[in-house]
C-alpha cells in the first residue's frame, strides 16, 4: 500500500532483518525497525516488554502495519526461561494487538507451527482451523499468544496471525538460525554429532516470507481470515538437510554425523513435533507463495561466499 508506515519489531533477526529490508527496497513504505539488545545502529530501540514505552512509541510513529517478528524462538530456552517467554510470546502480542485498535494499525503476528502437535497431521497439512496442540512451553505460548491477538480481533482490531515452520536465510551468524547452523556441523568434521533424522521439517526461506509480507500489506483488511499459513513444500529431516550441504560443499562422506532416527528423550530433552505440515491452500487463493528452492538458493547462497 503506497505510502503506508511500516513497523518491524524484532528487526535484528534473521526474519525481521529480511522483511525490514523487503520493504525498505520496495521504496513505497517509510519503515521503522525495532531493536531490544542489537548493536545496529539503523534500528530504534524498544523494549516491548515496557507496556508504557511501547505505547508512546507507536503513538509517535503511526503506522499502518506493524509487522510483529520479535519472540522467544528457541525451544530449549524456553523450557529454562518460562516466565520471560511468557511475556514476550504472549502477553506482548496481546498488548500489541489492544494497540493495533487504539492508534488505528494492522497488526501481523508471526507464529510457528509448533502449535499443533505433529502426530497425525491432515492429508495436505494442518489448515488454519485445524485444532492446535502444543507439545513443548514454546510452541504454547506462541499458541496463548495467538489466542490474545484473535480475541483482540474479535473485539474490533486489525490483526493477523501468520504461522511459519523452521526458517533459513541471509544471517550474520549460522547459529541465528536452526538450518543454517546445520552448515557449521556439516563443515567441523572433527567433532562427532547425533542429527536428528526423525522429525520432518518444511525449511522456508525468510526472504519469501518478506516478499509475501509486502505483497500483502497491499491487500484490504477485509479480505484476510485471522490465521494464514506460509510455508515451502519440500520436506527434509536435518540429517538429510545435512546431507544436502555436504554435497553443496564437496564434503566427502559425513561419518563424524550419526543420524538419530528416534524422538529425543531423556533428562533436558525438549519435545519436538513429527510432523507439523502446514497447508497453505487458504493462503494460495489471496496471493501466490512463490517459494524458493531448498537446494538451489542454498548452492547459490554458498557458492557466492555465504556462511
């Protein structure tokens, strides 16, 4: 939407720096990116666990959309830190949603799809309707917070729920994300590793999901269902992500790398979903994916001097 004022919380990660940068370089948007910790200095900084400063911040800037990266994503932190993944994955998507109808803005709150279960998921994938049941602290408060922002829906705000499965992409550091920190394991054939060749994951990459987000902050409010679903449709276990990129790399065997073909288990273990597929046949009738290939983007990707 020309003209519109963009927000991007979390504007530091690996999915916030792409969609930050997707509409910046679509040129028709004044962007604001917000930062907690970061160092970058092109960034404002924000604590949006601080209700009132929140408040007066989005008050100041006005936008029309505000794109809500900013979570706790990591699974294992969050079964150590609950009290603060709690409030960051749900209580404040829930205060950003009580704005979005205050100051007049479009709220899109990225989830994931570690809020169903993964055990027997519907011929084509899990649909936005499809009942939720998460196994592990992360995947239930990105639930809770999803239920906040569909009841502040239901009240009157403009807001929308996006799920995401496991993300790759341009990051700074291989370890910023679950896939691109597969290369680092790959590449270190002097430790030995278990990899998990179990769980079935759909790797989407951020920059498709920043191209689909500006192409629909040109669409009316009116025409979007509360939840949509984006993903890729190729499916990999990590080992077999692994495998790809020992190949990309010209890695001969990878006998340091042992894959583990059973649910994890034992003390600290954190419950991780078989298969959480989502389908995107809702989204597909507003607008296109146009989905990158796996393989291809990352034999570019590599090949060009990524990490």
């Amino acid at each position: 939407m020309s003209g519109s004022k963009i927000v991007v919380t979390g504007a530091s990660g690996v999915l916030g720096t792409a969609v930050h940068k997707a509409f910046e370089k679509a040129l028709r948007y004044e962007v604001v990116g917000l930062k907690n910790k970061s160092i970058a200095s092109h960034l404002v900084q924000l604590d949006l666990t601080d209700k009132e400063a929140t408040k007066l911040k989005l008050e100041e800037i006005q936008p029309t959309w505000v794109v809500h990266c900013a979570a706790e994503r990591r699974p294992d932190v969050a079964e150590k830190d609950q009290v603060g993944t709690q409030l960051l994955n749900v209580e404040v998507p829930g205060y950003l949603a009580e704005l979005a109808k205050a100051i007049n803005f479009t709220l899109v709150y990225i989830s994931t799809d570690y809020v169903f279960d993964g055990r027997s998921p519907p011929p084509g994938g899990y649909t936005p309707e499809s009942p939720t049941n998460p196994l592990q602290i992360y995947g239930q408060t990105k639930r809770d917070g999803e239920n906040a922002v569909l009841q502040a829906r239901q009240q009157g705000a403009r807001a929308v729920v996006l799920r995401v499965p496991v993300l790759y992409g341009p990051a700074p550091n291989n370890a910023d994300s679950a896939v691109n920190i597969l290369v680092d394991v790959v590449r270190d054939q002097s430790k030995e590793s278990h990899m998990d060749d179990y769980a079935i994951r759909y790797p989407t990459n951020v920059l498709d999901i920043a191209s689909f987000l500006v192409r629909l902050t040109d669409l009316k409010f009116d025409t979007l269902p509360p939840i949509l679903h984006y993903s890729a449709n190729e499916s990999f276990t990590k080992y077999q992500m692994c495998k790809i990129f020992a190949d990309i790399l010209g890695l001969n065997g990878m006998n340091h790398m042992k894959p583990v073909s059973t649910p994890p288990t034992g003390a600290g273990a954190t419950s991780r979903p078989y298969n959480c597929h989502l389908s995107t046949t809702e989204t597909e009738k507003l607008l296109p994916l146009e989905c990158t290939g796996f393989r291809t983007w990352w034999e570019e990707y590599l090949h060009d001097g990524g990490k």
